[in-house]
C-alpha cells in the first residue's frame, strides 16, 4: 500500500460521501445532481466532504490533477488503485478498476438497454472501499461519518458494521426506493460479507441479497428527499416490501427536500437561454417562446399554451399517460415539447406524434443538458405526471425560470408546489396546479384548469412571480443535513442556528441578483444559417430544427 498525500484540512466534521453518479461527470438523474451539489452547501457549514465514486471514464478524464493515494491487490477479487484529485472544485476518491467500470454510456446499463450483469459486484467493490477508507485505510484522512446514496452504496454501512475496531457512523440517503439492488443469496460470498450479516436479517430480503436492504438495516440515520416522501415509503403501498423496516426504524427517518445550484440555475446568467432574463421578469420569457416555437418548427402564436416535460421517459414518470393524452389536448391550442430518453415503447409513441401533430408536438428523445435548461426558459407549463416521485428537481428548475409546474400530487411535488385551487388564487399565493391520482383523465383535466388560468394573464404571471420566488435553494436543506450529520457524530453546528427566526412569507422579496444588466440574446441559427448562435450546437434527434 503507498500513501503519498499530504495532510487534510482542519474542519469541524470530516465527511465521506459515497455514490454511484455524481454531476456533472456522469448523471442519469436528480441523484446525480444532489451528490453534485451538496458538498458545497455542507462547506459552509464546517463539514469537508469527499466523495468516493467508481472509476467511469468520464470520471476519470475530469481529474485534471490527481494521484494515486492507494493499491490494494485484492478487494473482492479486484486489483484497486484508488485516484485522488480534484475537479470542478469536488474533491474526490476515484476507484479505478478497468474491468468493472471501463465502458461507454450509461453507467448501469448495458448496450441492451439491460443492466449489466455484473452490477453487483460493480458496487460491492464500491461500497468495500469506501468502508475500507471509513476504517481508517488512508494513513491522513479518516471520516467522521459516512453518507451513502441509494442502492450502489448500500452495503457501506454493513461492511463497516463486521469490521473490527471503531467505525463511523452512517447516514443513508434514499433517493428512490423502487431501485433496491437485489442478488441472489449465493453471491454472500464474492460479497466478502459473513453468513452472519444474512442470517440476522441485516442483508436479507426475501431471500436475496438487497442493498437498499442492508442501508436500511444498518445505518444509523436514514434521510429521504422529501417529508411526504418519508411518510409514503411506510405504507405497503409504496414502501417497495420494505415499508415495514421503515416503519420500524421511523425514529431515525427523517426527510429532507432536496435542493437545486442556483448559479447553475440562473437564467440571467445561463449560456442555454437564448434571451437572458432576471428570476421574475416575463417579458423575456416571451419573446424566448417565440424563438423556441421558430427554432423548432412550431406556430410562434403567443396564445398557443406551450407544455414542456424534461424527464426520463418511464412509466413512473407518467410518460406513457402524457403520450396517451396528447392527441387530446391537440383538440385545442396546445403545443407540447418533450425532452429525455427511456423506454423504447414510450419513445416510439413519442415519435409517432410528432409525425402525426408536426404543428402542435416536438420531440428531442436523447439527454440534453441544455435543452433542458433551455426549455424551462420558454415554455409556459412543465409537466411532471409521476406515478411516485421521491422528491423531483423539475419542479425547482421550473419554478425558478417561471414555468408553471403542472405535477401529480406525490411526494416532493406536493411539498413543493401551492395547487392553484380556487382560494389559493384569491389569496395570491399559488405557484402550480397539482392532480390525483396520477390518470390520463386527472391530468386532462390539470391541464385545462391550467389553460383556463392561462387566459387570466394577470393571475397566471402571478403564478409565475411566486415560483421565481419559492426558495427552490440548497440554503435551509444544507442545514438540515448539517444538524443531522452532526448530531449523528455528537457535534455542534458551525452555522448560526435560525430556529428562533420568522420564516419569510411565501411573496417576500428575495435578494436580487448582484448582477441585473441583462446581456445580449443569444439567437439560434435559422435554416439558412443566417444568424450565429453563441450556444454550442447540440444534437436535435427527432426534431425538425
């Protein structure tokens, strides 16, 4: 084993951080996003983190500067080099293995579309190694505590729990419950876990071997992303089988809303958006409509009521209902755009529309980044029709850009989002329209409240006004993972504690942004490549751009 790092920072907690993505080197969705940015939020509160994650090529082509901290010959069977280094100001621990992590595209899935086969041993040797580090491996820097990120770091916790000598203590994180890491019992042993850890339950689930499992069962805290969410996983409804466990174990439970970067999220300041605008002003938002409805080949009729969704194209997001429904809002003056990638089924049916409705319906049926910031900028509702939704970041993304969020009422949307029913429009205080339960019928009938509110230009910019003012921020959701982290570890927050303060009204003013000149538009280019554009081009597969 060579260590060759110097010594680490002083803080008041030393925090290591372990997951299976992390933006912006590699993400599928809002996990990704969250490990991205909490880091960040948790500094200012005294908590170093460092984050351990595999050693995907993207991930490994970001450490601009990096070394070799250790090698370890033999994790689970694994020759280990474990990189350390810095990039895009995240400190990170990379866990270089070629033969586990070396392949192209999605990091779970195969060229299939499948998972890879081998996916349990892929985060076993995750979760070993940041145990390992947890126990002390490296010689200058040991953690206080440990947060760990769904399924691919459940088993942290128990492999830290059958290792000899002190440990730290665990939080774990629950982003989705539906994705639970199951495989079968016989693997115990590639696992590298005593028969102990199955036979007392700690990993044991229904007979196989469940990460999701094991975090539940061992960890010392539990923290899922949203409040309501916490509550929903204890029911046997949409407690995936292991509502039970949650029930049991619900005094260390706790839910805590995520939250989003606002400097990645500022649409005066976001390269994607082609006319720069101040959170809150609307005029700009409209003439970004027009050029989105030209640059995608839509009528640019400022009274056609524009619906964006930006997600993974999956049953649980609802996007089989949304295709289903389209050809009925095309009855009316409805245009819709759909942006992600999912299941092969629903992408089809997407596709078929836009063949079928070229003036009413575009699709861009691959991932973009852009176009996903860029969407929120332009169109006058998002819509977010999950069957469950642990906590959800399009909401955030929408209401800070003033795209009014049309949302089933499950989980994180119904923590975030004021239904526009008829006393919270009086009171001036609605920021979405929310429906349940999550059909196609529901959904048509969200969507022409929301076309009826649309045509109250003054309450619909008020519906606007109150989402750009909804604190969609990490601010107060950092200090909740502070004061948790720290409790666990029997620590004092850093941070002055607000729990004397008022809490602002919903329609204070917020702080304005330190910058409020407006910059130039950025105009994209037209079919004749008359007028440059200052974006770099992204791919438009399935669009008439």
């Amino acid at each position: 084993m060579n260590q060759i790092h110097g010594p680490a920072q002083d803080t008041t907690l030393r925090l290591l951080s372990v997951a299976g993505e992390m933006y912006p080197f590699v993400k599928t969705g809002g996990l990704g996003d969250v490990v991205g940015s909490l880091p960040a939020v948790l500094a200012q509160h005294g908590i170093d983190t460092r984050t351990v994650l595999p050693g995907y090529p993207a991930v490994l082509r970001a450490l601009s500067a990096h070394h070799e901290t250790v090698r370890i010959d033999n994790v689970l069977g694994y020759a280990v080099t474990l990189r350390e280094g810095r990039a895009h100001g995240r400190h990170l621990y990379v866990v270089d293995v070629p033969e586990l992590y070396d392949r192209p595209g999605n990091p779970y899935l195969g060229p299939d579309g499948q998972p890879w086969a081998d996916n349990g041993i892929r985060y076993a040797v995750l979760c070993r190694v940041a145990a390992l580090i947890g126990a002390g491996e490296l010689s200058d820097w040991k953690p206080d505590a440990v947060l760990s990120h769904d399924w691919h770091a459940g088993l942290v916790a128990a492999y830290l729990k059958y290792m000899p000598g002190p440990t730290p203590a665990v939080a774990h994180v629950i982003h989705n419950l539906a994705f639970q890491g199951l495989f079968p019992r016989e693997m115990m042993g590639a696992f590298g876990l005593p028969d102990q850890a199955y036979d007392s339950g700690d990993v044991e689930f229904y007979g196989q071997i469940g990460f999701m499992k094991a975090a539940l069962q061992v960890s010392h805290r539990l923290i899922s992303v949203s409040p309501t969410y916490a509550e929903e996983i204890q029911t046997p409804e949409e407690g995936m089988g292991l509502d039970g466990i949650l029930r049991a174990r619900s005094n260390v439970l706790t839910g805590i809303l995520n939250g989003i970067d606002l400097r990645d999220w500022n649409p005066l300041t976001d390269p994607a958006v082609f006319f720069p605008y101040a959170v809150g002003d609307l005029a700009a938002r409209r003439a970004n409509k027009r050029v989105f409805q030209a640059e995608f080949g839509l009528p640019q009729n400022p009274d056609a009521l524009l619906l964006g969704m930006v997600s993974r194209l999956t049953t649980q997001k609802g996007a089989d209902l949304l295709a289903a429904l389209a050809p009925r809002l095309f009855e009316d003056n409805i245009q819709l755009a759909v942006v992600g990638t999912g299941d092969r089924d629903i992408m089809q049916a997407f596709m078929q529309l836009q063949a079928r409705y070229p003036k009413n319906c575009i699709c861009h049926l691959r991932y973009s980044e852009t176009l996903g910031h860029r969407l929120h900028s332009a169109v006058d509702a998002s819509l977010i029709p999950s069957r469950f939704e642990p906590c959800g970041l399009t909401q955030f993304h929408a209401l800070r850009y003033g795209s009014v969020p049309i949302a089933a009422r499950v989980g994180g949307l119904s923590d975030t989002i004021v239904d526009a029913n008829s006393a919270a429009v009086m009171e001036g205080v609605a920021n979405g329209i929310l429906f349940a339960p999550t059909t196609e019928d529901t959904m048509l009938l969200a969507i022409r409240r929301a076309q009826a509110l649309f045509r109250q230009k003054a309450v619909w910019a008020r519906m606007q006004r109150n989402g750009a003012l909804h604190d969609v921020s990490w601010e107060t959701k950092g200090a909740h993972y502070a004061r948790l982290l720290m409790d666990m570890t029997g620590r004092h927050p850093m941070a002055r504690e607000a729990e004397n303060a008022i809490a602002p009204r919903r329609g204070d003013p917020v702080s304005s942004p330190q910058n409020t000149t407006r910059p130039a538009a950025r105009m994209p280019r037209g079919r004749n490549g008359e007028q440059a554009s200052s974006i770099l081009p992204f791919p438009r597969t399935g669009t008439r751009a």
